[in-house]
C-alpha cells in the first residue's frame, strides 16, 4: 500500500490536470499543494479531538467541504504557496479550489487496516506510514511521534 503522501501527490497530480498550470510553476503549485493537505493532517493530529476529526475525513464519514482540516489546508495553500506566485486571479481561485476537491477523494482511503474489525487509532497510524510496520519518514514521521506522544501521557 502506498503511504499517504504518494496517495496525496497522486491525487493532487490527477486533480490539477483540470487547472492549465503554467509549466515553469507546475511543480512548485503540485508541491505546494501536497504539502499544504499534508501540513494540515500533520497539525490536526496535535489538536485536541485531531485523530476523530481525521478519521472522519478518510474515512468518507466527514465532507471535505465541512471539514477544519480542508479549511486549514486551504488556509496554508492560499499563505504559504500563492501568495508567494503573484497568480491571477481566476488561476489563484482555480487552484485553491483544488483543495476540497483532493480533499474529498481522499476520503474512503482509511479502512480497518489491522484486522481487529474497527477503524481506529492503529488504523490511522498504518495509513499514515503506507503499511504494515513500515517506518514513516519526514512529516509522516513528526505525525506519528506526535500521536505516540499523546499516547504515553
């Protein structure tokens, strides 16, 4: 299975064929992208109720639209990535619309990974590493510290 940040760029990448990127920023907007929807998940889990709020995201049972995380992820797109590109306007709009759009595909992506019949915190651990015990890497890895922070108080 592949982790969340492959599942995240795929989804970013299929999404933005839709939005004419001019070529010389194509990547830092898909990036831009990824690591805003990224950042969002990464800051939610630190959040008092972050885990349930994710969980209903990625499993489908929250709408993107509705959801704080699409919001913040919006939120870190729009400051920290066009901003910084100077886009016109109906291109800025376009690309910020992208943010419910990746977010709302990727709901369904979590499911009971563990076997033990319920979506849980395990679950979510395994969805954010891309596997069965693999290790996670970067800002999945500060994720996972952060959950196991958490859970040693």
């Amino acid at each position: 299975m592949a982790n969340i940040a492959d599942i995240i760029s795929q989804t970013v990448a299929a999404s933005a064929g839709k939005v004419n990127i001019p070529a010389n920023l194509k990547n830092q907007v898909l990036g831009g992208l990824s690591d805003s929807i990224l950042g969002s998940l990464t800051q939610t889990v630190a959040k008092p109720n972050g885990v349930e709020l994710i969980k209903g995201l990625l499993t489908g049972k929250t709408s993107a639209a509705s959801s704080p995380i699409t919001a913040l992820a919006g939120n870190l797109f729009t400051n920290n990535i066009l901003k910084n590109l100077k886009l016109d306007g109906a291109l800025s709009t376009a690309l910020s619309g992208l943010v419910p759009v990746v977010m709302g595909k990727l709901g369904g992506i979590l499911k009971d990974q563990d076997g033990d019949g319920d979506v849980d915190l395990q679950d979510i651990l395994i969805t954010l590493k891309g596997g069965n015990g693999q290790k996670g890497a970067g800002i999945l890895g500060a994720a996972t510290s952060i959950l196991g922070g958490f859970l040693k108080k």
